[in-house]
C-alpha cells in the first residue's frame, strides 16, 4: 500500500511540476505576437533581389521572348540575346564590383536563373553555366592575377564553357581520359569532351584533364583556355529540347596552354569539379522551376478562356484539382531551390539540400509541362504556343550536372549516415 501510495503521491508531484513548466514557459516575454521575433521567410528577399527579379523579368519578356520560336527552329542562340545580357549585368551576378561584375549573392543568380527559364531554359541554363560554373571556378581557385584577367572578360563579353564530361565519364565524370603533358612551362592537351554547354559561342573554356593517369582522380587538373589556342568545335549536337543552347564535342589536338593558366593548382581538379558542380545543380533546380512555372503560366490562362458544355474548361472539378496540384508541386519546388540557395549563400552545409532541389524540381518540370500541354489540348500538342517546347526542355534536368539517379544516390549517402547507429 505505501508503494501505491508513494507511487500516487509521486505522479502528483510530476503532474504539479508539468503545469509550472508550462506556465513558466507561457510567462516569458513574448507576451503578444508583435513581440516574436520574425523570422525571414524564403519568399523575402533583399532589395536588390527584387530588384535583379524585376530586370530579368522586364528583359525575358521584351528581349527573349520575340525569339524564342526562332532560335528553337534554328538551333542557335541569338547573339542580341548574349550581348543583352552582358549588358543588364547577368553574367557577373556574384563577381565584384572590380572585376565589373555586380557583387550581388548567389541567391541572386538564382532568381536569374529561374525568371529566364520562364522565358526560355535554353537562356537560362546559358546564363546559369557562365554564373556559377565558370565565373564561381575563377572566383573561388583563381589567383588574385587570374581574376583581374578573366573575370573582367567574363563580366563583360566573353561567355564561358565548362568542359568536363567525356564520351567514357558522364556520372563517372572521374574517368576522364583527355590528358595534360608537361613541355616546359606549357601543357600540351589532347583528348575530347562532349555534351559541353555554351561551347559553340563560348571564348573562354575551363577544360579539365590529367596530368598524371598514374594518380588516378588526383591528377585531374583544371585549366583555362581560350578558344584560338587551338581549340576544335567537332559537333554540334541536335537535341529534342533546349535547341538554342549549344551542346558539342570538342577536340583538343595538341592544344598548348601555358602553365599560368592552372586553376587551382596541380591535381586540384577534382575537388575544384565536386564542389563546383553540388553549387551548379541549385541552377538547374532554379531553371527547372522557372520553367514548370514558365509553362503553367502559359497554359492555365487558356483554360478559362476556351468554354466546352457551357462553361470554360478551366471551371471543371478535375482541371481544378490538376491545377491545384501542380501549384503546390510548383512551390514546393521553389522552397527547396531557395532553402539550398539561401544556405550556400550562409555558409552552412548545401549537397543534399542541393541534391534535393535539382532530383525534384526535375520530376515537376516534366510533370507540369506535360499536364500543360494536355490542359490546351490539340493546341497545346502544335508549336504555336510554345507549351510543348517547355516539355521537351524539361527532359534534360533529370540528365545533366547529375541525373536523377545520382540525386538520390548522394541523397541517401546523407540518409545513411544520420541514421546509421
């Protein structure tokens, strides 16, 4: 009996302590909910975000727009387009004021990024390489003599390529077999690249080889070049999607390169390609988010304007749940792109945040884009609207700077270990 009843008394006594705890916690200073602290939301962003926002978004709609059909039929990116947006100051989004660029945050070329590619994700992923592949490399492993070189080019008027993948490396982008030999104070390069973005326009290309096979990974170099050192356009590819932006194979041939053009230093390249390329795949996140809602933005319109049984198409139940579900698929997308975004730019950790972003802002990119083309109908199926051109875009994000598979394989890295007793 005393051991029921202590065991009684002894819950009182808990339960007594539980309502202090609670009404000490509900007696601290936040009293009133003006007095919480507020905390930034991802959808806050600083003034000269905005401000970035709304001048990529003035120059897709006046600029790109006009052309996108063109330079999808033609295959070929218009140099008005390029020239444009060296002038709005896009292709120094992150790099300082002293190199002429616009010292703005990473953030900031997201936003870039995403508000082409509601336009035309052959700009944006154009804009997204020359950004944070290229202009990032130069900026973060350049010296301080190869920045004031480059990144004023690459501010102002040369755009630039990042040459990794080979016919033998895509997801092992690791076994690359172009190679480097010593020859004084030069390197000679001879090998091959392929699936190279932005090459056929580019003048300035960041090429990685091997300067030593026998170290494996560890020898992987990476190396700035310019295009009149040698360097061959062998083919251009024709693709089902993203037609403007240009993607070849390119031959190095006895390519010399002086040993000052080193980025990095010796054997540096694969952990300059790793890190660069978990900050690349927030780009495509963004690019494939600006065009999932690029293309809900051009056909949820049409909806309510085409009228079948008496109403427009658009009022029916089912369309209404699609289009519910794509939205919120939509800003889901958007949370993750700028979650990762917004810790890179805070200097916390970002690789599977990023891994996240890139794996399902693909998935929604084809989704959306192809609900789209069945909320227009046959006219959605035609070339007229430009709602199909955002599907065959789509198809590339679960592809490059990563596939999906390799998403969620780095994903579940990160999973195992956190739960891995």
């Amino acid at each position: 009996m005393f051991r029921n009843a202590l065991s009684r008394s002894s819950r009182a006594v808990a339960s007594r302590s539980s309502i202090n705890a609670a009404r000490t916690f509900s007696a601290t200073r936040y009293r009133r909910s003006e007095d919480v602290p507020k905390l930034a939301s991802l959808d806050v962003f600083t003034e000269e975000e905005e401000m970035i926002r709304e001048t990529v978004r003035r120059f897709a709609a006046e600029v790109v727009q006009p052309k996108v059909r063109e330079m999808d039929e033609k295959e070929q990116m218009d140099p008005s387009i390029i020239q444009g947006l060296f002038e709005q100051g896009l292709m120094g989004i992150e790099t300082s004021a002293e190199y002429g660029g616009s010292e703005s945050s990473f953030t900031a070329a997201i936003i870039a990024i995403e508000e082409l590619a509601k336009v035309d994700p052959s700009v944006s992923v154009m804009c997204d390489v020359h950004n944070t592949l290229v202009n990032t490399v130069l900026r973060t492993y350049g010296t301080e003599e190869q920045k004031a070189k480059w990144l004023p080019l690459l501010s102002s008027e040369k755009l630039g390529s990042f040459c990794l993948s080979e016919p033998a490396s895509g997801s092992d982008a690791f076994a690359l077999q172009t190679k480097a030999q010593k020859d004084g104070d030069d390197y000679i390069l001879n090998g091959t690249k392929m699936w190279i973005t932005n090459s056929y326009e580019a003048d300035i290309f960041l090429i990685f080889a091997n300067i030593d096979p026998s170290k494996g990974y560890k020898g992987i170099t990476c190396f700035i070049a310019t295009k009149d050192m040698g360097i061959e356009i062998a083919k251009k590819e024709q693709k089902l999607g993203i037609r403007a932006s240009s993607t070849c194979t390119l031959n190095f041939d006895g390519v010399r390169i002086p040993k000052a053009n080193i980025i990095g230093g010796e054997g540096k390249g694969y952990k300059i390609a790793i890190e660069i390329l978990n900050e690349g795949r927030i780009g495509i996140a963004a690019q494939m988010l600006g065009l999932a809602q690029g293309a809900f933005n051009l056909s949820v319109p049409y909806t309510y304007t085409r009228t079948q049984f008496g109403q427009p198409v658009g009022h029916f139940q089912g369309m209404g749940f699609q289009f519910a579900e794509a939205a919120t698929e939509i800003e889901a997308a958007r949370l993750l792109t700028y979650n990762a975004a917004r810790r890179k730019d805070n200097g916390l950790p970002f690789v599977k945040e990023a891994a996240m972003a890139k794996w399902y802002s693909s998935q929604v990119a084809q989704s959306v884009s192809g609900q789209a083309i069945e909320w227009m109908g046959g006219l959605g199926f035609t070339r007229e609207t430009g709602v199909e051109k955002f599907w065959r875009d789509s198809k590339i994000g679960a592809i490059y700077e990563g596939t999906s598979n390799i998403q969620l394989q780095t994903i579940a890295r990160f999973i195992q270990k956190e739960y891995t007793p």
